[in-house]
C-alpha cells in the first residue's frame, strides 16, 4: 500500500500544474470520470495494480477509457503513475486533489452528524452559519447517526462541534467523575 504522505506530493505536483495551466476543474473533472470508470469495474481495478500486467498494457487501458478526453496535464500524470509503478497513487489522487482545489477555491468541507435527517432548510442555515462563523464558503456533507440521541455534531479538519445530546451527557458523565 502506497503512503498517504506519497499521495499527498503527488496530487499537489498535479495541482500545481493544473493551476499554472488554468486547468483545475477540468483535471478534478478528469480524475472524477476516471475514479467512477475504476469503481464500476473491479476487473480493471484489478489490472491496474497488478504488477504482472506490463506498463503498455496498463497506458493502453488508460487510452481505451478516455485518453482523447483526458486533459494533457491529467494524460501525462498517468502516464508518470504508470511509469513509475505507483498506480496505487491513482486511487487516492482524486481525494487529495479535491482537498487542494477546494483549499484554493477557498471551500471548507464539513461533516455534519445529527442523529435525525436535517431538512433542507435546516441545511441550509447550518451552512451560511458556519461559513459566517469560518469566514470561507462551507460545502456541508450531512450524516445521519442516531447515536447522537438528538443535536448535531460538526467536524471541519480537526475542529469538533459537538452540540449533540450524547456529547453532552458524555461530558456531564466525565465531570461527574472527576
């Protein structure tokens, strides 16, 4: 298994080439279709990570998928996974990548737990209020975990909000305790 930290370099040297060639929604775009097209088919998968099929057989694969509608920065990316025999970076690019475009973009992704379904109205002042609160445009990723027995829960990076029931009676139970 390829370490996240490889990925990481990885996914920002195809970031940076994407930017200076203003091409960062396109190569997002590019990596999506290419992790949908893997997903769907487990035999290719399969064969990417292989280390018996031979590298003309994996940038074939790769030109019979979409190598004409790839964007040249995203052809050559694959091209150097493939050479260099870090086909497993491909797998994990697209996350890293979203993570740096949406950086850029100035969007910060939070996870929002509620032990019921939100509706959209409630979604959405979770949203404008948390991106008030954060000073960046927040996408919301919504959750539901009963665990929680009512209140929501907030994660942005490594920022917990926890205005759940459950955290507050964890809470009440630790100070209790001490």
């Amino acid at each position: 298994m390829i370490e996240r930290r490889v990925v990481s370099r990885y996914a920002s040297a195809l970031f940076s080439s994407a930017l200076k060639a203003d091409a960062v929604d396109r190569v997002e775009s590019d990596l999506g279709m290419i992790s949908y097209v893997m997903e769907a088919n487990p035999n290719l998968v399969s064969a990417m990570r292989s280390p018996v099929v031979s590298v003309e057989t994996k940038k074939a694969i790769i030109a019979d998928i979409a190598r004409d509608s790839l964007h040249e920065i995203t052809r050559r990316y694959l091209d150097l996974l493939i050479d260099k025999r870090r086909e497993e970076a491909l797998f994990l690019t697209e996350d890293e990548y979203v993570k740096l475009a949406d950086e850029h973009r100035g969007v910060v992704n939070a996870e929002v737990f509620s032990a019921v379904k939100l509706t959209e109205d409630q979604a959405e002042l979770l949203q404008t209020r948390l991106s008030a609160t954060m000073r960046k445009r927040v996408a919301v990723v919504r959750h539901v975990d009963p665990a929680l027995l009512g209140g929501v829960q907030v994660r942005i990076g490594d920022i917990v909000i926890d205005g759940s029931i459950k955290g507050r009676l964890d809470a009440l139970k630790h100070q209790l305790l001490s």
